[in-house]
C-alpha cells in the first residue's frame, strides 16, 4: 500500500481521542484533522 493511498482512504474516518486535555491531546487532534478525519474529543 503506497502512503498516498492510506491517507487518502483515511479522509472522512471518524475517530474518538480519549486523552486528557492538553497539549498532546491538541497535537493528536490536529494531526487527525490534518489528515482529513473527523475528530470528538472525550
């Protein structure tokens, strides 16, 4: 699988962070959004 192709099928995936909030869970969240997934934080 070449990466083009992973990060495109990983566009519109909703994805649920359970970490406490901060500055590392800001940094995950945003790669996750960089990467076109929708994101809900618990």
């Amino acid at each position: 699988m070449n990466i083009k192709r992973l990060f495109e099928d990983l566009r519109g995936t909703r994805v649920v962070v359970v970490h406490p909030e901060g500055a590392e869970c800001n940094v995950l969240v945003n790669q996750f959004k960089r990467f076109g997934c929708l994101v809900q934080v618990l």
